[in-house]
C-alpha cells in the first residue's frame, strides 16, 4: 500500500478532474459573465439618481440623449437587456456546473468502485464494508454538494471582490480603501478557520464510515443479534457510535457557526465609513450624489456575499475530507500484479503444482510451508486435513488471491504470476461452502459469470445440478428473486444453484471446497451424484472434511501445519495407519467400536 498523498486535496481533485477542464472552464467563465451582470443593478440604481438629480448634465444624456424621460427610457431598456443577460447565464452556469458535478460524482464513483475490486484478497480482511461503503457514498456524494453549490460560490464572490474593488479606485479613490480594508480581515479569517476547521471534519468522516461499517455488520448479522436477543446491546452499541459521530460534529459546528457572526461584524465596519466619510464628501460637492448611491449599494454587494463564506467554507472543509479519503484509496496500488500473458480456456489442460511453496499472512501467521504437490491433468485430487492445515489457503493461491512469498504454483507449467488474472480465474470455477447468491432471480444467479448463456444451456446446467425439480416449483420458477444472499432459498438449494453456476461456467479446473459439508444427508447425496457427472473430463481439487465424499479420488493429499504429510489413494493411505487412517477411523466410528470392546 502506498502511504497517503502529501498534496493538499484541492490539487489532487483539480488533477483528477483535468479531463474534464473544457467543461470546467466554461462553467467558470459563465459563473463570471452572470455575476457581472448581477452586479449591475446598483449601478442602474445611480444612474437613475444621478438622471433625477442632474438631469440635463447625467451621465445618460452625455450619450446623446438630453431629455430627462427619454433617459429614464434608455436605462429602462438597458436595466431589461442586462436582467435578461443575467438570467440566461445564470441558467446556463447551473446547468454546467451541476451536470458537471453528476458526471465527476459518477466517474469517481465507478472509477473507486473498480479499483477497489482490483485490489487484493489481504486488503479486505484490514477493512469493513461499511467503512468502504462510506468513501463510495458518503464521501462521493459530499464532494458532489461542493461541486454543485460551493465552487460557484468562491468564483463568485471573488468576482466581486475584483470587480467592484477595481470600480471603486477608478471612481472614488479618496473612499476606495474604507471598503476595501476588511477584506484582508476576512481572507484572513477564513483561511485561519479553514485550518482549524480540516481535523475536524477529518474525525466527522472518520467516525462516519466507522458508524456505516457497524451498521452494516448488524444488518448483515441481523439472524445471529435476533437468536441471541441481543437487540438491545446493539442498539447501545449504534447509540454510542452515533452520540460519538454527532460530538464530533458539533466540535466542527460550533467553530464554523462562528464564522458567518464575526465576519458580519468586520463588514459593518466598511459599510459604516462609506456611509460617513462618503456621506460628507457628497454633501461637500466632491463627490457626485449617484455615484455616492452607487457607493452605497456597491458596498453592500461588495461586502455581505463574503457573510456566505462560511456556509462555502463549510461545504468547501466537508469536501475536502472527503476528496483526501477517496483519492488516497485511489492511491492504493494492488500487490496482485497482472502477469499480461492470455490464457484461452480452450487451451488450458488443467496441470496444476505447488512448488516448494511457502506462505505468510501480513499478519505474520506462517500457513504454507515448503509445500510441493503435483495433479495431472483430468485427475480428480482432494486435500485434507485438519482446521488449520492449510486446505483453504492452497485454493486461494492457485486463484491468486494471494501471492507466495516463495516457490510457485504453476498452471499447465507455467507460473501463474505470468498470466493476466482474468483469464486465470476465467480458468478455474469454484463451487465453496459458504455460497454467495445475489439479490436477484434464480436466473439472474446461475448466469452469473456467464452471462450470454441460453435458456436451454441454463436448464441443462440447473439439470446436472440437480436443481430443475425445486426450481420450477418455486413461485416465479426462474425468475423468482432469491433475496440477499439466497436468503429465500435453503442451504441446499442455494449450494446446487452454485453447482449450476459452475457447471454452465465450464472450466478445465473445478475446485470444490466443502461443497457438501453444510447440507443434510439426502442433499449430500444428491449433490454428490451432480459431482460426479461434471468432474468428468477435467481437474477437479476436493477440499473435504468427510473422507467418504473423496474416497474415490485419483490422489489424496493430507496436510498438516502447511506441510504435506501422506499422499496417495485411498485404500493406500488407510494401510499406511497414518493421518489419514487416523481420520478415517474417527470418521467411521471404528475406534470408538474397538474402545467399546
């Protein structure tokens, strides 16, 4: 994993948002063009003073129009060409800078969402899903709102500052500076308040994908807290998470609700000297009474949009937590590698071997050790042992969940470090014990992996698997919903759609781990029949814990602590009286027969 970026997060976002800097631009320029125009109307207003006060010597008639109602005409016709201008461009900066933020908001979401996916097995055993689920929805949706409300804002109002800032040193520069010597105080504040306000907001999105994860862990186990009566101890549990994330969120609200009150109060200031110091000079003769007016709405417009930095600020802080969580997961780079080399499933004969393999967890645990084993292609081999032995772990190393740390697994020969992992996988179906069955119909699940399958080829496959009968008597037959997980449908129903689904998959090496071990004894039998139809004509691995499901297997291999103790066939290893036999006994009941004698 690669440690967090050292750059602020605005400079990450404008990065990633480079591709889109066409689309940026332009929603920045329209976000200038309608605040121009927004600021015009307190000028309209002088020029109407100055037309009732001048009359014949106003600004107005100096362009030719010297009668005072055809001024009045003139500026009435300036005042609707200038609020027509500033509607159109204010629906347009909207339209862009709100699509703009759906498309970003889309893009990083998939764009996560698929680098998560690419990341190894081990990362996922160091986090929650709820916390991830927090960056992909949270975090993404937060960065949205500042996209659509917040950048407007900033280029907004620093349009105005630029603007009427320049305005009032042409026109008036002996007043300018009273309007102006609050901005610094306000510049100032805000990034003062920025950096107080950045841990902040980092624990609220912390604690944020901690509460999500817990709920999601609850709501997953849900049948577990509802047998054991638990329900109270974990609504305590979500209470104190909860209570902890809306602590954290008072300790950033309190500082930035101050931001806005104590602005106010510096604004104030400027607008009052206007008002005085401009106020004399207009009642000396220095200063024209319309330009005087245009000072005082100027000012005003000048002035209170910066009270709005605070909410901006606010919106701008919450992005920013969220933008450094979601691209410092982007940051992450995957240790599986794509080897790049294709691997056609037609041409996969299905040699599988482990060469003097070792093993180590991140978390120092040592499973594999020195392991070395060889299945010949088509051969039928199972792996037992006892809980703990290492049987789960051989299987995630030939899928490539995992890397050795030394030796190497080869398919048909060759390192599998060498192959692009989609292929690899695309090679070997797993049927597991613990079987994963989407939301969606019985259909939906079968196809899954093998998505372009016909009607015919799904029934074919459901048939071998024994799963035609039950399913044509559910509901909707194939297309009724299985619900989360496959929680409609019983263990054995659920365990022969993933047989189904293995089965339509068609791949040279099928690896069943404890496909039967959860089901009852009637299932059992039936799924065994299903096995031993489709393991015909390609590798199959058996990861078993009842020896009389794999008795029949070409090879048996027996491990203990990651090392390979016995090897052979059946009837070999029960006369050799070693692991095996030892299992076998205990399986059989034979010892405690010969105790009982």
């Amino acid at each position: 994993m690669t440690h967090p970026s050292s750059r602020h997060p605005l400079t990450r976002l404008l990065g990633y948002a480079r591709r889109h800097r066409r689309r940026v631009l332009l929603a920045c320029l329209f976000s200038v063009l309608n605040k121009l125009f927004d600021l015009a109307p307190p000028a309209l207003i002088g020029a109407a003073v100055d037309i009732v006060v001048q009359r014949e010597d106003s600004f107005i008639a100096s362009l030719g129009f010297p009668n005072v109602y055809d001024q009045l005409l003139v500026l009435a016709l300036i005042t609707l060409v200038i609020w027509i201008w500033e509607s159109i461009f204010e629906y347009v900066h909207r339209i862009l800078w709100r699509n703009l933020a759906q498309t970003i908001e889309h893009e990083l979401r998939v764009e996560t969402y698929a680098h998560v996916q690419d990341l190894e097995l081990a990362y996922y055993e160091d986090q929650s899903t709820g916390g991830l689920l927090s960056i992909l929805n949270d975090d993404i949706n937060q960065l949205e709102r500042f996209l659509d409300v917040g950048a407007n804002d900033l280029i907004q109002v620093t349009t105005t500052v630029l603007v009427i800032s320049g305005m009032f040193f042409i026109a008036a520069p002996s007043v300018a500076w009273m309007a102006i010597i609050p901005i610094p105080v306000i510049v100032y504040g805000s990034v003062w308040f920025q950096r107080k306000l950045t841990p902040r907001y980092a624990a609220v999105r912390e604690q944020v994908g901690m509460l999500n994860s817990q709920l999601a862990n609850n709501l997953s186990g849900i049948a577990t807290i509802k047998s054991f009566t638990a329900e109270e101890h974990e609504i305590a549990r979500i209470s104190a998470a909860s209570a902890l994330y809306r602590e954290r969120n008072r300790a950033a609200i309190v500082l930035s609700s101050a931001f806005s009150p104590l602005i106010r109060m510096v604004i104030v200031m400027g607008f009052i000297a206007i008002l005085v110091f401009g106020g004399r000079l207009a009642l000396d003769g220095s200063l024209n009474v319309g330009l005087y007016s245009l000072m005082i709405f100027i000012t005003q417009r000048l002035l209170w949009p910066l009270t709005r930095l605070g909410e901006t600020f606010d919106l701008y802080q919450r992005a920013m937590a969220s933008t450094t969580r979601i691209l410092d997961l982007l940051d992450i780079q995957p240790q599986i590698t794509d080897g790049g080399e294709p691997l056609p499933v037609e041409s996969v004969r299905g040699e599988v071997a482990f060469e003097d393999v070792e093993f180590t967890y991140g978390n120092g645990q040592e499973v594999i050790r020195g392991l070395s084993l060889h299945i010949p292609a088509g051969d039928t081999a199972a792996i037992v042992g006892a809980t703990g032995a290492g049987k789960s772990t051989v299987i995630k190393l030939l899928l490539r969940f995992y890397d050795v740390q030394r030796g190497r697994v080869t398919l048909d020969g060759r390192d599998l470090r060498a192959f692009n992992v989609a292929d690899l996988r695309g090679a070997i179906g797993l049927v597991s014990q613990d079987v994963f069955l989407f939301h969606g119909t019985v259909r939906e699940n079968i196809t899954y992996g093998t998505f372009g399958a016909t009607d015919e080829q799904i029934i074919a496959a459901a048939k071998i698997a024994e799963a035609h009968d039950f399913i044509i008597q559910l509901p909707q037959g194939y297309e009724t919903i299985v619900g989360e997980r496959g929680q409609k449908l019983s263990g054995g129903q659920r365990q022969r759609i993933s047989i189904a689904r293995a089965i339509l998959k068609d791949p040279p090496v099928l690896i069943l781990d404890e496909a039967t071990s959860s089901v009852d004894n009637e299932t059992e039998a039936a799924i065994q029949r299903s096995l031993e139809r489709i393991i015909v004509g390609r590798t199959t691995i058996v990861i078993a814990h009842r020896l009389s499901t794999i008795r029949n297997a070409d090879r048996i291999f027996v491990l203990e602590d990651g090392m390979l103790r016995e090897q052979g066939r059946h009837e070999d290893l029960i006369r050799g009286d070693g692991i095996y036999a030892t299992l076998w006994r205990v399986q059989t009941g034979e010892r405690l027969r010969l105790a009982g004698d």
